[in-house]
C-alpha cells in the first residue's frame, strides 16, 4: 500500500507524484504488466504508459519479458540514492555559474562573486563593454601575478583596452613584467608608478567610476565586484594617498 509520506519523499529526489507511485506500485508488485501497475498506484492507464517510460529513461524501471508478455520490473531502491547522487554531481558542477549569478542588493548596495579564471574572464570582458571612451581606470596590482591567471587573455584584453584611450594609473609592484609594461604605457597614456619594494600583494583591485573590482589572484582565483559609492569613494582616496607618495620612480 502506497503511503503519501514515502511519496512525498521519493518526490523530493526528483520525480514527479506519477513517477513516484507508479515506481512504488512496481516495486511493490514485481513483475507486472502496465495495466496492473497503473491500477496498484491508482493512475489511469493512458497516463501509466507514458510515466513507466519515464523511469525507463531514469533507469529506475526496465522491461523482462516472459513468454508473450511484456512485464516492468522496478530496479533496486538504491538506484534512487544513485539518482539523488547523480543529481547532486550535477548541480555541483553549475555552482560556480549560479554563484556568479548570486547578488546582495540592498539600497546602493550591490556585490556579485565570481569564482575562478572562467569567472574572472566574464567578469573583465563585460567591463570593456561597459567602459567609455576616456574613462577614469585606476589600478594597485603585482602584475606578474595577474598574469599567470590567463596571459594570453590578460594580453589580448589590454590590447582592446588600449583603443578607449582610457584615464589609466597604475601602481604596480616593480618586477620585471611591471618594468615592460611601463615603456609599454609610455606609448598608449598609461602612467604606471611603483609600490614601496616590501608589498607583497595576492589580490589584484580596480578602481572604476561606478565599482570597484577585486580579485584573488592566487588559488582559488575569485573575483568580487562591488557598487557602492560609499566604497568607491573611499578606495578612490586611499589610490590617491598611495599614488602621491609614489612620486615618480
């Protein structure tokens, strides 16, 4: 006999109420034919046949045949924690996008997270879509390390930057990547100065006119973009501070 509760709970692993009666009925039965099946869960005949295909599909029922007779047979009540587990798998794999997806929104505020290089990539590639000719674009980052997330990207990414003609400073660690791309910036109005010799850094920060973007440029990468003028303000003066007493090394 069929409980609600046990349906209930078979519902919760993925499958519809049919599905799960019509499951339920079959292991309860053994062997049997649709009509038989169909009447034990109580669902009309027309509707059973479509449902056994169903969890043919899902694995959850196959087809013995005896002599004449087609008869379904439900498979083992483990292969449900199978399913379950199937479906754990998957959605774990979609994660990192649904994170990306997920924001804290409140009044002006307004933070979205992107994790790893394939977040960091769209992350970077919507801001040249947004940015404007002449923009404000600040930037405190070891470029060596920027780098290693995705060099041919983070190349083919300043290139296109460089045609915005962009109001670009840079403080940057002084190794000898940050020395390349400072002749680099002499030649597209990219002025680049250099932190003091004992930072260290593991992130990598952006200042634009309407966020702020952030991300951990070490394993695992995450990327973290913030709007709210509060913060940018802020982060605006601290580059500011830092820029000045940069001077012109």
């Amino acid at each position: 006999m069929l409980t609600n509760r046990t349906v209930e709970i078979i519902k919760d692993i993925g499958l519809t109420e049919n599905e799960a009666k019509i499951y339920l009925a079959n292991l309860s039965l053994g062997p049997a034919t649709a009509i038989n099946i169909a009447k034990e869960a109580g669902v009309i005949r027309t509707t059973a046949y479509s449902v056994i295909e169903a969890l043919k599909i899902k694995g959850l029922i196959s087809i013995e045949i005896n002599g004449l007779k087609k008869l379904f047979v439900a498979s083992n009540p483990e292969n449900l924690m199978k399913t379950y587990e199937l479906k754990k798998d998957n959605l774990s794999k979609i994660i990192p996008e649904l994170s990306s997806k997920y924001q804290i929104h409140t009044g002006l505020n307004f933070i979205k997270y992107y994790e790893g290089v394939s977040g960091f990539k769209k992350v970077y590639t919507d801001m040249l879509k947004d940015l404007r000719y002449g923009d404000k674009y600040l930037i405190i980052s070891d470029i060596e390390k920027f780098m290693k997330i995705d060099k041919d990207f983070f190349e083919d990414w300043v290139e296109k930057r460089s045609h915005l003609h962009l109001s670009l400073r840079t403080l940057l660690q002084r190794t000898p990547e940050a020395e390349k791309y400072k002749e680099y910036g002499k030649r597209i109005n990219w002025d680049i100065r250099y932190l003091p010799k004992d930072v260290d850094l593991i992130s990598n920060l952006v200042i634009l006119k309407d966020k702020v973007i952030i991300t951990q440029m070490v394993s695992p990468i995450l990327t973290i973009v913030i709007e709210n003028p509060g913060i940018i303000q802020l982060q605006e003066e601290q580059f500011e501070i830092i820029w000045q007493s940069a001077g012109e090394v």
